[in-house]
C-alpha cells in the first residue's frame, strides 16, 4: 500500500463535533489538520495551500457547492482535491458535486474509515500529474 507523511488537509466544516471526528478519524502522524469554516474557506485554501480539502455540503452561512465551485474556478486552487464529506446521501448531491470538480464523496457515519487511504490517493495523484 502506497503511504507517505505530512499531508496538509484543510476541513471546510462548521460543526464542531462533526470537526473532531474527522480530527480522530484521522489521527495519525500522516495528517496536518488545518480547519476553516465555509465564511473563510477560499481565502484559508489560498493561504495554507493544503494538500486536499474535505468539505461539507451543510455549512451554516454558505452553500457547499457555491464554496466548491468557487474553489475550482480559483487559479489558486483548482488544482486541489476536494473530498466531500458530509452525510447527505442522495444521487443528486454526488452527481453536482462530481460535476463541480469534486475528488471523491464520503458519506460521515458510514464511511469515514474510508477517508486516510481516500486522501492519500488523491494526493498521490495529484503529486503525479504535478511532476
């Protein structure tokens, strides 16, 4: 199994308990965690320049395809992979969010041990057609 060290996740989330099971789920010596709420969410991306972003659909203030979108139309950040992470299950919310330039869907509760080996894909891809 491939695995390297030091990935920089940023989580776009604003649910706190939601943030600290993604923290566990991913607690490893793999895995930097930065956090953003969706209000920041473009202007943190730009800044920390994470490896991948996990976000949610359900934010507070911002709609999670409107963040989506703009983080894909963004020079700065169109190349970065966005794992959605939320537990919203329906064929319509996969499909704009793959439309949208996603990388990958996690459904929390169900498939949260899905997501170490998930990142580390998608950031090996991404390392690969950087080089």
């Amino acid at each position: 199994m491939w695995k390297s060290t030091n990935f920089n996740v940023l989580i776009i989330q604003d649910c706190l308990n939601t943030l600290n099971s993604l923290r566990n789920t991913l607690n490893s010596d793999d895995f930097k965690i930065l956090a953003s709420n969706g209000d920041h969410a473009l202007e943190t991306s730009i800044k920390e320049e994470p490896d991948v972003i996990l976000m949610d659909l359900l934010l507070k203030n911002r709609k999670g395809f409107d963040i989506l979108q703009s983080l894909k139309n963004h020079w700065n950040t169109e190349d970065i992979p966005i794992i959605i992470t939320t537990k919203i299950n329906t064929q319509e919310h996969w499909d704009e969010s793959y439309r949208l330039g996603a990388s990958g869907y996690v459904v929390l509760g169900k498939h949260n041990h899905y997501l170490p080996e998930k990142i580390r894909k998608v950031a090996k891809y991404r390392k690969a057609l950087a080089s």
